[in-house]
C-alpha cells in the first residue's frame, strides 16, 4: 500500500509544480505559452481555475502524506528478526560442533 501511495506522492507533486508554473505572475512564468485560455474557462481565464486545482492538489497531497506517514509507521513497528523464520537459519542436517576436551 505504501509503495502506491509513494508513487502518487511523486505524481502529486509534478503536478502540483506544474500548476503552479502555470498561474499568472509579474513575469508571466510559463503562463505565456496556454495563450488561448481565456475562452476555455471563462471571462476571468485560468486564473480561477488554477488557483481552485492549486487548493484541491494540495489538499490532496497533505491528504496523501499523511496516509503515507501512517503506513510506514505501521510498517516500522515490525522488526526485521520478526520477519525471519527461525527454523530456515539452522537446518537440521548441520554437522555438530567438535567438543574440545
């Protein structure tokens, strides 16, 4: 479950980048190359609409790290010698150790 939500994390993030670099600033940033946008999303153009998708991909990423940080918690609480199978270390058929008289 944790590798899923660390991959949406990584997605999140680009887009989050992206839309970002996509607002309108003093100096335009990457803005200047959606030219025509203003018909697709109204009077106002993008401005709206990405600052709404901004809000919503954060929400969803702080949503998304938090889920993240549980499941690996719950994950650490596991150690690793847990996870071995005892029996698997030492097989039966090991030759016994010389006593030393």
């Amino acid at each position: 479950m944790s590798g899923i939500l660390l991959i949406t994390q990584f997605v999140f993030a680009a887009l989050i980048a992206v839309v970002v670099l996509l607002q309108k600033s003093s100096s335009i940033g990457l803005g200047a190359y959606s030219g025509s946008n203003e018909s697709l999303f109204g009077a106002k153009g993008p401005a709206g609409f990405l600052a709404k998708a901004t809000f919503v991909l954060g929400f969803v990423f702080v949503i998304n790290t938090i889920a993240l940080g549980y499941f690996y918690s719950q994950e650490s609480t596991r150690s690793v010698i847990d996870k071995v199978d005892t029996k698997t270390l030492v097989p039966s058929s090991a030759p016994a150790a010389p006593l030393d008289n």
